[in-house]
C-alpha cells in the first residue's frame, strides 16, 4: 500500500472510533437522564432495591402516624 492510502485508512479508523464512542456517550447520558426522571436508577419494580426501599418509606410512614 501507498503512504497515503495507509494514512487516509489510519485517520478513518480514527475518526470512527471516536465518532462511536461520542455516540455511546449521548446515548448513556439519554438513558441516565430518563431514568433520573421517572425515579427508576437502573433498577425495575421488582428489583429488591426498589422493595426494600418501598418497605423502609412504609415503615418511617407509620412512624409519623
């Protein structure tokens, strides 16, 4: 190969490899920022975060009763 077909390969493998992890950047900052919004942090309904989290809210409820 050419000097400056390895060059123009180089510089293309590059740009994609950086374009790719822009896109995966955007694309984690989508997901964090609507799983922000609805209250679910990576974990769903049925998670056992989600439970006992659910429980302890009942518990200092009662409490305050």
């Amino acid at each position: 190969m050419t000097p400056t077909l390895d060059i123009l390969l180089v510089i293309t493998v590059v740009a994609a490899a950086i374009l790719y992890l822009a896109w995966r950047k955007l694309r984690k900052a989508k997901t964090i920022a609507r799983d922000w919004s609805t209250g679910h942090v990576e974990a769903c309904d049925s998670c056992p975060i989600i439970e006992i989290r659910k429980a302890r809210e009942r518990i200092e409820l009662s409490k305050m009763k």
